[in-house]
C-alpha cells in the first residue's frame, strides 16, 4: 500500500479517492495526531497500523515526538514497543 504525505497528514489513494488517513497537527517538536481513518473497504488489512508507522517514522527523522490523541493511533503505539520512543511522556 503506498503511502503519500501532505497537508499534515499520512494518506492512501485509490484512482485519485482517500481512502484512509492519519491527520496531525505539528506544534514545535510535538506532532499531535488527531484522527485516524480507514474506509470500510480498506478495514482489517492493517492500513491504520500502517499509517501510525508512517507518522512515527516522521517524528524520528524530523527529531519529533508524538502526542497521539487519536484514541487508535495511542493504542497502535502503546502496543507496539518499537514505536514508544517518539511517544510523549
């Protein structure tokens, strides 16, 4: 699945349709993920996760951390130990 940014999110296309996305709001060294959205037709096929990946990977290379508000996102990375190290304290 590939995986566009901009406009301070992570996104996935389908014939030029979002199908999912990760939307963040960057304040400082704080990206603060606000919403994360999958459609029903990409649901169960890891999208989300992928997504979440996406935006940690963003904050390691820009030397940002994570505030994840978004409920799913929060989960992905409290569950994911590889992923705490951008999570917020």
């Amino acid at each position: 699945m590939d995986v566009k940014h901009g406009n301070n999110k992570f996104y996935v296309e389908k014939d030029s349709e979002e199908m999912a996305s990760l939307a963040y709001a960057p304040d400082g060294d704080v990206l603060t993920v606000t919403h994360t959205e999958v459609s029903p037709e990409l649901s169960g096929q890891g999208v989300g996760k992928q997504l979440v990946s996406e935006v940690v990977q963003y904050a390691r290379n820009e030397g940002k951390t994570i505030d994840a508000q978004c409920s799913f996102a929060r989960g992905v990375i409290e569950k994911t130990p590889e992923f705490q190290d951008v999570l917020k304290n």
